[in-house]
C-alpha cells in the first residue's frame, strides 16, 4: 500500500530537498503548500495568506489520501509546525485508512541562519521559484509558532547539518 510522507520542519530546514529524494527514491508525488500558493497568489503574505494557505492544506490532504488509495506515495511538503497540525493531519489519514511516515528535519541554528541567508539571495537574484523571502518579521513568527516534535511523534529524525 502507498503511504504519505510528512516532512515536518521549520522554514528552511530542507524539507524541500528531503521532499524532492523521496519523490525520486519512491516514485512519489510532492504536494506543496509553497508551490500551490505562489501558482494561486503569488505567495502575498498577509492574514490572507494564513487562511488561504489553511484551505490549500484542506484540500491537498484530501487529493493526499486519493493519491495514496490510488496506489502512489505521497509527499506532504508543509512543515507541521505545530503539535496540533501533526496530531490533527495523523488522525484524518487513519480515518482514511492511508500509512503516514513523518520525518522531522533538525537543523542548528548556524545552519538554519545560513540557509536563511542563501534563501533570500536566490529570491533577490530571481531564482527563488515558490521560496518565500525570510524576513525578520517571518523568521520570528516561525519561531513563535514552531513546536519541535517529541519522538513519539515522527518515525525519523534527519539533521541537516552542514559540518
């Protein structure tokens, strides 16, 4: 049976990358809220932004499951931040009898600001694709929002580290 893969991560962590060898390694189709956004909206941030991006999720966790019924593994590239988006995107695909495998991308914090810093350089020389500029405002709502995973809650860690 197909399964759905959860990559769960603060913004650039590498989940995209990670996202991108699992569709290669497994044959896998990645949804991801960045690339349906900046097709849709062109990424504008805002309280718009959050609630479109909510009901981006809804849907893509639907095709998701029908997907994965259809026999294809999936990759969720979203980053479920929160406990309660882990808890929550778990429990509706158990509903939908569909596997899910969470992997947690840890990244140090040198790292994550060096990342940061060659993200936004992509964007400014236009070669960003569906990136968002990391801006101090984005960076400290990442972490006013993000809650790093207990063990119990994913199947595997990776650390991103670059030493």
């Amino acid at each position: 049976m197909a399964q759905i893969f959860l990559i769960c991560g603060k913004i650039c962590s590498g989940k995209s990358y990670y996202a991108k060898k699992i569709r290669d390694e497994k044959n896998a189709v990645i949804l991801s809220t960045d690339e349906a956004t900046k097709l849709l909206i062109d990424n504008q941030q805002g309280e718009f932004y959050n609630e479109f991006a909510k009901r981006v999720n809804l849907y893509l966790r639907l095709k998701a499951a029908e997907i994965a019924k259809a026999g294809t593994d999936v990759v969720l590239d979203w980053g479920f931040w929160t406990k309660s988006d882990r808890e929550e995107i778990r429990k509706f695909l158990s509903d939908n009898e569909v596997q899910s495998f969470m992997l947690y991308i840890d990244i140090s914090d040198a790292d994550w600001e060096r990342n940061i810093k060659e993200r936004n350089e992509r964007i400014e020389k236009g070669e960003g694709g569906s990136d968002f500029y990391v801006d101090e405002g984005l960076k400290n709502k990442v972490l006013s929002l993000f809650e790093i995973p207990t063990d119990e809650e994913y199947n595997l860690v990776i650390l991103n580290s670059r030493e």
